[in-house]
C-alpha cells in the first residue's frame, strides 16, 4: 500500500470555487489495516450543499472523519485549498474546517452561548479568553440559525433539534469555509429535519459554506442537496445530481436491497414483489394534493397504453371522486371515502388483481 505522502509536487486545485479535493483516496482504518473504500475521487465547491447517502457500513462516517484530518488516509491524496490536508497543523486547520458530530458532548453547567462560542476557540489564543469581537461572532452565529433567544439557557436542557442550532452555530462561529457534519438529523423528528436541511441549504448560499453532511433520509437528501454523494459497498463513492441519481438508477444499485425496490415516483424503497393494480385516472379537476402518494398506498398505478385497466377513478369538480369498478359505478364526497372503500370494500370485486 502507498503511503500518503505529505508534499505532493503538481497536483494542487485550479480555479477559485473549489474547496476540496481528493486524489484516488483510499480510506479506513490502521492497526489492522481495514479499506472501506477505495479510489476516491471528489471535488468539493463553494456555495454548495453535498448531502452523502448509502447504506449502513458503506463509509459515510469514515469518509468525512478523513477528510476532517480525524483519520489518516490509507492511500491518495486529500486537497484543501491548494494545501495538502496533512501539511496544516492542528489549529491551522480548524481555521480551515468544522466538523458536528451527533455525541457532540458538552458539560451540563455550559449555557448554549458557551458552547456556540467553543467555536472561537481555534481563533482564541492559549486562553481561550473571547474579545468583543469574538462575542459578536458567536452572537451573530446564533442569529443565523435562529437560535439568540436559546443563548442563556443550559445546553443540558434544550432538545435535540435545538442542540443541533448550538452546534452550528459553532461551526459557523469557527468561520470555515468547510463544514462537515455526521448524521445532523439523526435525533431529529421529520419537521425538524426538514428545517435543519433547509437552514444548511440557506447557509451554503447565502454564506458562501461548502457543506457536507451524511444521512440516511434519501428522500430528503434527493429534495434538498445541490449534489449526492453516494457510497455503496464495494463501489466507488460517487458525485452526482439528484436528477441523475433518480434517471440513472444509481439508489437502487448501490443500496442493493434484494428485498426492496426504490420507487422514483416517491424518491423512497418499498417491499419488493407488491403488486399494483392498473387504474385509468381521468382529472375532470385539479390533481389532488399528495395524489401520488395516494395512489402507491392503495397499490395502484396509471396503467400502461394498451392495457386493460382494473378500475377507472375521476376526479370531479368539488373534490367527488367516480370510481368505475367491471362497470358499477361508486360516487364519494372526498378522498377519505374513497380510500376507506378502497380499503375495505374494492379487494373482494378485484379478485386477484388486488394484492397490497
């Protein structure tokens, strides 16, 4: 195995947008030697948020823990600014980078003030005494992700999602242009994770941030990432939109769940080998809010050209539903109705057509 060399002559980033790269990096751990992956190759820009999927094992955590100087690499080459990650010393590059963990720890007697402003400690000199000028940084920190008015609270006593506020703001207060974040929405309810990836979103943008964060919610990452990575194992990690990830077939092949299928429609896996019935669907109205949703938790789908459907449904003015079943004729005053006769009635006249 090659050893990871600290100066590497002419291989240093062009242009001004890129924050990070790496060079047929190999990662893993020492002592046994353990490669998670091999051959990878990223280049990270500015202003953008990569969020990094794949399944469990697939070295989501062990990829970030390397490119944040936390494991050494077992092979190739890690480029931050145009400086190799190796030649910064400890505190040069926490000027460089910040890293949020899930068990980020803090003592029970620290307020959320002190712990944002744990950020300021690369900038803080041996004593870590804060300037006014690093208060106001920490303060506007916390201004960013709406987080003053938790300031004199104790951390011990805010609940996940705001403590994942706290911890960013401290990366923030660090003033990186690199921000590398460990499964950020782990302990989060659905709500909270969507306003913690819209805040990072914002964050990139606005802030000029090159944001890397791992999760295991794909849909989410498909709705909200500039750019995916994704890990599988045994494969490369790859760079990629949303768009391509979702027409290329790329999910799929890399979770590699033989027991599930990822169905493009709601950007999710559901269990292999369910069967859906055929329906025409004719919108004499507005398609119904969540109308594809609707459709796969009832086991249907729009039948193909030429074939024959199962069922018809219209979509009526007044939000009536006509559901056309072997020509008898049902009308429902709302889509609960329907579903309820779906549900608890349609099976026993579908036959076999209806498998759920």
């Amino acid at each position: 195995m090659k050893k990871y060399q600290r100066e590497t002559p002419g291989m240093k980033m062009q242009g001004d947008s890129t924050v990070l790269k790496t060079v047929d990096l190999s990662v893993g751990y020492r002592s046994p030697i353990y490669v998670v992956s091999r051959g990878v190759n990223l280049e990270l820009k500015k202003a953008c948020l990569y969020c990094l999927i794949g399944p469990n094992g697939s070295g989501k955590s062990t990829l970030i823990r390397t490119l944040a100087g936390l494991l050494p690499p077992l092979e190739g080459y890690i480029f931050l600014g145009e400086k190799n990650l190796l030649s910064y010393k400890r505190q040069e590059l926490a000027c460089q980078v910040a890293v949020v963990f899930p068990e980020g720890k803090a003592l029970s007697a620290m307020t959320a003030f002190e712990v944002a402003a744990s950020g300021r400690s690369p900038h803080s000199g041996f004593l870590g005494r804060l300037m006014h000028t690093d208060k106001e940084i920490v303060w506007n920190a916390l201004k960013i992700v709406g987080a003053e008015s938790l300031a004199y609270r104790f951390y011990d006593r805010l609940s996940d999602g705001e403590k994942q506020k706290i911890w960013i703001a401290a990366a923030l207060a660090q003033q990186t242009h690199l921000i590398l974040l460990d499964e950020p929405a782990a302990f989060l309810d659905f709500p909270s994770r969507v306003e913690l990836l819209h805040m990072l979103l914002e964050l990139a943008h606005k802030q000029e941030k090159t944001i890397l964060l791992s999760t295991h919610d794909v849909a989410l990452a498909l709705r909200l990432a500039d750019q995916l990575i994704v890990a599988g194992f045994n494969k490369p990690f790859l760079l990629t939109s949303p768009e391509e990830a979702i027409n290329s077939g790329i999910i799929p092949s890399y979770f590699d769940r033989s027991d599930m299928v990822y169905n493009s429609l709601i950007y999710d896996f559901e269990p292999e080998g369910r069967s859906l019935v055929p329906v025409e669907v004719r919108f004499e109205a507005s398609e119904p809010l969540a109308w594809s949703l609707f459709m796969q938790r009832h086991g249907l789908r729009i039948a193909k050209e030429n074939e024959t459907p199962a069922m018809e449904i219209t979509v009526k003015q007044g939000g009536k539903f006509v559901l056309n079943v072997c020509s008898k004729i049902y009308i429902f005053d709302g889509l609960n109705l329907l579903s309820q006769h779906l549900r608890h009635d349609e099976p026993t006249l579908l036959g076999p057509f209806f498998k759920i």
